[in-house]
C-alpha cells in the first residue's frame, strides 16, 4: 500500500465527512430543540447546492454563492417553520416530520422544473483548482478549502453555544424543554432561528458539495439517509456525535473505496447496524435518550 | 426525581386513529373482494387497475405498523422491492415455478422484515424513521452493486411468467383480465389474512402497543416483541405485493427498492387514511389516479401529489376514508 | 424482622442512581400480605423512583427485591404484571382511543394471550367478563362502551385501577389515586380504596395526609431517597424526624 495514496484518501474521507457534520449538525440542531426530525433536509441540502449554482451564475462569483446561497436557503427555511410546521406543534410528532417529508418531495420535483432533471457540473472558483502539496503528499486545494470552512463554522458555532445567551438557551433547551419556559425565553422566535439555522448548515453542506459531485435533484437522497447515519452512530441529539460521526463515517466511506470501491456506500449502513447493535443510543449518546 | 421524567416519549401513532365500525368492519373483506372485482370495469385502464390492486396492498401491509402498531417507517420499499427481486431471482437463477418462486420471495421479504424490524425496534420514538430508511437504503445500495444477481441498475429481467396452471385451469398471464383476477387472488386471501390478525388477540395488542406503549407495559405486553412481530407481519405482506408486481412486470426496476417507493407507500397510506381497514386502498387509488390524470399534461405530476399531500397533513390528517367513517362514527 | 416469612415482598438495601445523583439509597422495608401501605415524602424524596423500582420501570442501582421469595431485580418491566404486581400512574395513562371496557379487556388479555394471530378476540368471553366485574367495581360498568377519552378526570383515575385491577394482582402499586381530584371524586376514591384494603395487599403513594391516616396500616417517609421512617400511623406522626422533614412544608401534609 502507497502510504501516500492512502493519506490522499484519508484527506478525502475527511472532506467528505466535513460536508456530513453540516447537514447532521443542522439536523442535530433541529432535533434537539424542535424534537422534530426534519425530513426536508437532504432536499434542502440539493437547494442549496442549486442556490449555490444559481447565484454563482448571477454574480460569476463562487464566493457570493458560498455567502448568500445558505443565507437565503436558511430564510426559507424560517419561512417553511413559521407558515407549515408551526400549525404542526400541538400535533403527534409524527405530523411536522410527514410534512418535511410532503415538502422534499415537492422541492426535489420544482427543481426539477426550474433547473431541469439532468445534472449539471459545478466547478470550483480557480483560484481553489489544483493541488497542493503538503509535504507528505499532492492535495486537491479545493478540500482543503472544504475543511478550513468547516472548521472556522464549527469554531463559529462553539462559539455561539457556549459564550452565548442564545447558545446557552439552546443548550438547556435542547436538555429540557422545560428551563425555557422558566427562563422566560420567547420559545416560537427560538424555534424560528433554530430552524433556519438548521437549514442553513445544510444549504451551506450542499454549496461546499457541489464542486466535488454533480449537483442534480436527486443529490439529496443519499445525503438525507448519510445524515440520519451519522446521527444514529454520533449518538442522538448530541453535537459531539454529529462531528464525530460525520468525520468517521467520511473517513469509512473513503477508506473502504480504496479497498473495496462497490463496498464504499454500503459500509455506513454497516457500521450503523453495527453500533445499534452494541450501543444503540449512539458513540455520544445518553442511554434512555431514543434508545 | 419527579415521576414524569420516567414517562416513556410520547409513543408515535398516527395523528387519529379510527376505524371501521359495524357493517363496514363486519363485512370488510367481502367488501374489498367485491369492489376489487369490479374495480378494472370501472378504472380508466386494466394497468392502472392492477397498480391499484398491488399498491393498495403494499399499503394495507404498510397500514398494519403505521396505522395499527404506530410506528412509521420509511424502509417499506426494502420488503416490497426485496419480495419482487427474490421472486424473480428464484424463477430467472434458480428455474422455480412461479408458486414456489412467490412463497420464496414472501419469505424472503419476511425474513428481510426480521433483520430490518431488529434492529429499529432497539432505537425508540422518531429515530425509528430515520433507521428503516437507512437500512432500506443498505438493501437498495447492496441491489445495485450485486448486479449479476440483481441485474444493477437495469433491473432484473429474463423471468417472464406467461402462464399459470392452476388447479387443472391455465391462467394466461399476457391476457391483462386474467392476469388482474389471477393476481387479485393472492391480494384477497392477504385481506383476508390481514382482517383476521386485526380480529385476533394479537390486532389488541398492537393497538394497545400504539395507544400506550408505557401502559401496554405495565399490563404484560412484551412492546418491543409485539413490535417486530408486527413488523415482520407487515414486511410480509409488502412482500406478496412485491412479488405480485414482479409476476405483473416481469422485470424487477431497481426503483423498487428505492426510497420513492417507501415515500410512496407512506403517502398513499396518510391519503387514505391510516389505521382503518379500506384506508390504503383508497388512498392508493386515489394517488395513481391524480398520478393518471396529471401526468396527460404534466410530466411533473409529484408535485400536484407531493402539494396535495402536504394540504392534507395540514387539513385534512385522518385522509378521505379516515376522515368520512370518523364523521360517520359521530356520536 | 420476625415477620420475614409471611411477608410479600421484600426490599433490601435498594438504592437507584441517575448519572450521579443518589434518587434512593439503602431502603429496606418489608410489605406483609393484605396490609395498606402509605409511601410519603416531600417533593423530591424518590417516592416516585421506588415505585418505578418496585413495579419494574427502573432496575435498582444495587440491593434485592423479592417477590414471594423470587429475586425482581433484572426481571424485565412486562414480567411483573405475569408475576402479580400491578401498578397505576400518577398521570392518567390510558389507552385513550379504545373503549372502556377494550382498556380493561386489552389488560387481562396480556395474561392471557398476547401473540395469538389466529383466534378471534371474542373466543375469550371470559376476558370480557373480567373485564365487567373490575369495572363494576370501581364503578364504571355503565360507561364501559364509552371511548376512554371522553371520561371526566375522577373516572379516568377509576379505569386506571380497574386496568390494574383485573389482573388479580396480590401486590398493587396505586401512584397517588386521587391526583388531582376534587373533594367529591376523593371520597369516592377513599371509599373504593377501603373496598380494596380487605382483600389485597396495596402500596400507595400519596399526598393528601387526612387520607392515608385513615386508610393505612403502615407508613414509610423517604426524604432526600432515604427512609427516615416506618411504623404506624400514628408512631409516624409524632416522629421527631419526620416532623422536622415537613416543618414549614404546606398544609396539604400534615
């Protein structure tokens, strides 16, 4: 084995799972304070890849793609909470995840309508193109690029979380419900920003995507179940997890295509059953918490 | 610690359970029977009359965990598409006749339902979704990498079933009549089936189960045993609906498996009207209809059903028969 | 204790932690055979985390239960009912869309069968009879049709009792029965409650001091998850420690 080949690959996991921790944070996020799990995701995820497309042929820019693309894709996103799910709340849980679910269907299908059914290439900004080298081998810079976004959002959102007032409502609120009401917090103007902010980090996961894969109406498919694996392994309602898992899963995707590519999708399904197997609530998961 | 962290989540159960009472319960298989007989008569087209029938049963199988047991899945496609694939695999690998290729794809889809049904049962409440798509998803993905068995992406094709000789009769499979009433033999005795375990000790438990899972509990109810027997029960019957569209196509598209096919399932299920026993084929029927209708001058009729539906998570959350036996049962 | 032989059951030592926080620590107690048994305490002081324990909800952290000289500690929750001990919550836990008279049937069938695909449901008339007989005694024969929802708050709480009723139970675990009732719907409860006292042995936690005075035989105090004290009625209330306990609390409890 090319020690060098195998770090290129590694690399590689690890930008795959970097676009992984967005859309399952953004999930996580969602779930963890809603209590809903937004089955529009993966399709958001498509949008915003499109958005991404969309506003880079507007502005020839891929840096106000990357800017505005998650931003506009997250309004609609509050814009979706506020007019659909809101009615939803008093409900069963059931209700708000089959109206996520009717509304990724019908975006799937309207992009569809607007951007055609066929895939269409994306590609990075030029200054992105090409590779660099490290010193222990040659990186595609775009990747590279993919991990340093991630990583300033995650530093981002830490930030957020723990210095925060909002941070430290969305914490306690994600533990219990309850200390909101106690703590007097407007609960309905939360749940809004909380939504949007969820899909944003999908949007955002979606526009970093795009250059490394076609971006076609169906993209978000995989991405919605890849999310709802890395949710169940990082362990459920943790953000911890998310990152973790999303790395891990990346990295397993990744490393089993070098060994055994027509097994490189089906190893996370893998690794899931396996970790409901000997720990179902998750790697960072309370026991008693959806398992 | 204050009693009320103890309490189980809310168990997951459709937004209102109700069901048929009286005649319409007394008499509901030989009620389907018979509009199921007449139902290629009075469709538009035999094709969409034989979807009806292999969607409405897909869905009446669907119905028996979400609408009575109250646990939603977005894996069925797993059970339908894994019927119709062992199916034709047994009659195009393996030369079985069509009737033993049947049980063994009905089998297969159980065993399937098994493993699948094990493993989502250990998580609880809404993680249970998101686990039976993931695990769909494992099948769909392990169909189109074992493409000399399953044929890829192209789907499985090579195992057309011309004929039928049943009890001495040969039932012409390309006669598109015969082949619905041939077909719609299988789909009555699973009705029957179907009716029979809602009847027995077994349908009280399950609803028990879905009513109140902490109580089902307490009352000696082993839930998460109850859960996969259900689950199993159900996959089952995707199963003979997979099976009975694998005989209806001869081929087996690799669509079968995927998560369309799921979402179809739960839509056609919540139109309807879940937990009732004619429900699902109402709201099969209903689907393929806007399906028939719309796609003569849209190619892009998921999004008039995908909106519909969307209007009646909102409005209308027991679906059309749902909502017609609930004003029925009025006090 | 001298009556260790003749006792239902027996709890030693149990203790019950979340994470690290200490809900029940070495408690001890023994429940002899048709004897009331008041479990109180302020807020807080793991009465509700020793009835999980002792109906199944929660495994104990450390120490023993026997039932009728069989080891509970790791017998899972839906064994319990099977064995003889049967429990009412103190939120109404109904199965709030089936009638009154299936909530009743549904619980004696699970002693009954549970599995059972082939048989009808009304192949067990006998069921259907249990299910009469617990609710005419708590008084609800005459809603049985009725869908459990539809019941006043104080019937509820009845339906919960014929729902543990049915199964016989020689051990009754009763999570305050009269939560949130009013005067009227109490003494009926009380009156129900007494019915009950002659013929089998009940565990309840309640609230209402007036009540379980009269109703009792015995009276355990848990404060901070430990058992201050044990005895009678009246050995309890003039306990120095328990008096301590409920100074200043309000006048529900003394």
């Amino acid at each position: 084995m090319d020690l060098e080949l195998f770090l290129m690959q590694l690399f590689s996991g690890l930008a795959l799972g970097a676009i992984l921790v967005m859309v399952a944070l953004g999930l996580t996020i969602i779930f963890g304070m809603l209590g809903i799990v937004n089955f529009a995701h993966g399709a958001l995820f498509m949008v915003g890849a499109y958005a991404g497309l969309w506003v880079a042929s507007l502005t020839g820019s891929f840096w106000w793609a990357l800017l505005i693309a998650p931003i506009a894709v997250g309004a609609f996103g509050m814009l979706v909470e506020r007019v659909l799910i809101r009615p939803l709340y008093k409900r069963t849980p059931d209700d708000p995840l089959l109206l996520t679910f009717g509304l990724g269907y019908v975006l799937v299908e309207a992009v569809r309508i607007t951007f055609g059914t066929d895939g269409i290439p994306f590609s990075a900004p030029e200054s992105l193109q090409g590779v660099v080298d490290l010193g222990i081998g040659y990186f595609p810079l775009y990747r590279l690029f993919v991990l340093g976004v991630v990583a300033v959002i995650l530093v981002l959102l830490w930030v957020a979380l723990e210095k925060t007032r909002f941070g430290l409502v969305v914490r306690a609120g994600a533990r219990d419900p309850l200390i909101m009401r106690v703590l007097g917090v407007d609960v309905s103007r939360l749940w809004l920003l909380v939504f949007g902010l969820g899909v944003g980090l999908t949007a955002l996961g979606g526009v970093l995507a795009a250059p490394m894969r076609n971006v076609s109406p169906e993209m978000g498919t995989l991405v919605l179940a890849e999310a709802f694996v890395v949710t169940v392994i990082g362990g459920m309602g943790s953000l911890l997890g998310a990152v973790v898992a999303g790395l891990l899963v990346g990295v397993a995707v990744s490393m089993t295509a070098l060994f055994a590519p027509e097994m490189a999708t089906i190893v996370m399904f893998g690794l899931m059953a396996l970790i409901l197997l000997v720990r179902p609530q998750g790697l960072f998961g309370r026991p008693g918490v959806g398992a | 610690m204050s009693s009320t962290s103890h309490a189980a989540p809310a168990a997951l159960r459709p937004p209102q359970a109700v069901g048929e009472a009286g005649f319409l319960s007394r008499w509901r298989v030989p009620l389907s029977i018979a509009v199921l007989c007449v139902l290629p008569w009075v469709l538009p087209s035999q094709a969409l009359a034989v979807n009806v029938l292999i969607y409405g049963l897909f869905a009446v199988g669907y119905n028996l965990l979400f609408g009575y047991t109250g646990l939603l899945s977005f894996g069925h496609a797993a059970f339908f598409g894994g019927g119709a694939y062992i199916t034709g695999m047994a009659i195009a690998h393996f030369g079985l006749g069509w009737f033993p290729a049947m049980l063994v794809g009905v089998a297969g889809s159980s065993v399937l339902a098994a493993v699948i049904g094990a493993l989502s049962i250990r998580t609880r409440g809404i993680y249970f979704c998101m686990v039976t798509l993931a695990l769909s998803q494992l099948v769909y993905y392990t169909a189109l990498q074992a493409s000399n068995w399953t044929g890829g992406e192209n789907g499985l094709r090579g195992f057309t079933v011309a004929k039928a000789d049943v009890l001495g009769f040969t039932v012409n499979l390309l006669d598109p009549m015969q082949k619905y009433y041939f077909l719609m033999v299988f789909a009555a005795l699973a009705l029957w089936f179907v009716s029979r375990v809602l009847n027995s000790p077994f349908g009280a438990a399950i609803e028990a189960v879905r009513e109140n899972e902490t109580r089902a509990r307490a009352c000696g109810y082993d839930v998460e045993r109850t859960k996969l027997l259900s689950f199993i029960l159900s996959g089952a019957l995707c199963g003979v609906a997979g099976t009975m569209s694998a005989i209806h196509l001869s081929i087996v598209p690799l669509d079968a498996l995927h998560y369309h096919t799921s979402s179809i399932v739960v839509m056609m299920t919540m139109l309807g009207g879940a937990g009732s026993f004619f429900g699902p084929f109402v709201g099969a029927l209903v689907f393929l209809l806007i399906e028939d209708v719309a796609s003569l001058w849209t190619s892009h009729w998921q999004l008039i059903v995908g909106v519909v539906f969307i209007l009646f998570v909102l409005f209308l959350p027991k679906g059309i028969w749902g909502t017609l036996i609930a004003w029925r049962n009025r006090p | 204790m001298t009556t260790q032989t003749t006792a239902l059951m027996q709890v030693e030592n149990v203790g019950r932690t979340f994470g690290g926080f200490v809900a029940l620590a070495e408690v001890s107690a023994s429940f002899e055979r048709n004897k009331v048994t008041a479990v109180i305490g302020p807020n807080g002081a793991g009465k509700s985390t020793f009835f999980n324990v002792l109906s199944g909800v929660l495994p104990p952290s450390t120490g023993s239960i026997r039932f009728k000289g069989q080891e509970l500690a790791g017998t899972k929750q839906h064994r319990f009912a099977h064995l003889g001990i049967a429990r009412s919550y103190q939120i109404t836990n109904l199965f709030p869309k089936l009638s009154v008279q299936e909530n009743v049937r549904v619980a004696a069938q699970a002693l009954r069968t549970r599995y059972n695909l082939v048989m009808n449901r009304s192949a067990y008339p006998e069921l259907v009879e249990k299910a009469d007989a617990a609710l005419a005694h708590v008084g609800l024969h005459a809603k049985r049709e009725r869908v459990a929802s539809d019941l006043a708050h104080g019937e509820q709480r009845a339906l919960e009792i014929a729902i543990a009723l049915v199964a016989d139970p020689e051990l009754l675990l009763l999570d305050e029965p009269t939560a949130g009732m009013g005067p009227e719907e109490t003494k009926e409860m009380v009156a129900l409650l007494e019915r009950l006292a002659t013929e089998r042995t009940i565990l309840l936690v309640e609230h209402k001091m007036k009540m379980i005075l009269g109703l009792s035989d015995r009276i355990l105090v848990l404060h901070h998850g430990r058992l201050i004290a044990d005895g009678t009625p009246q050995a309890v209330q003039t306990d120095p420690e328990v008096r301590r306990v409920y100074l200043g609390q309000n006048d529900g409890y003394a």
